[in-house]
C-alpha cells in the first residue's frame, strides 16, 4: 500500500479527492463505506491506498483502504 494524500469534497453525495501533485483536479475517492463515513468534506487528510491511472499515467481515481492516524 502507498500513501493517498489530498483534500477530500462531497458533491451530489460522492466523494471526491483532490489528490497531492494533482495540479487542483479532483478524481472519484473509492472506498468502503464504512471509510467514507468518517470522512469530512474539505479536510485534508492521508490514506493507505493506490492511485489509478489511465494509459498516460495520469491519475483518475484514489482507491483507499485506511486512513492514517498520528
């Protein structure tokens, strides 16, 4: 697993990350459901999860499994 880092959005009921390095664009947040009910609409925040990418490398969705305590 990797870390997923961005600032989360709720919009029209699905959540949305505005990744790290992403140059502002927002890509659909992929989680359980469990997750995504702890999440808060425009906190920034860091996962344990993946990125996917389309066939230039650029990413177009965040599939996380966990979010990072400290």
């Amino acid at each position: 697993m990797n870390e997923v880092m961005g600032t989360t959005f709720l919009e029209d009921g699905k959540w949305f990350l505005r990744h790290e390095g992403g140059a502002g664009n927002k890509v659909p947040l992929l989680a359980r459901k469990e997750l995504l009910g702890d999440l808060q609409d425009g906190q920034a925040q860091i996962f344990e999860g993946s990125y996917s990418r389309d066939h230039r490398g650029v990413v177009v969705a965040a599939h996380v499994v966990s979010i990072k305590r400290y």
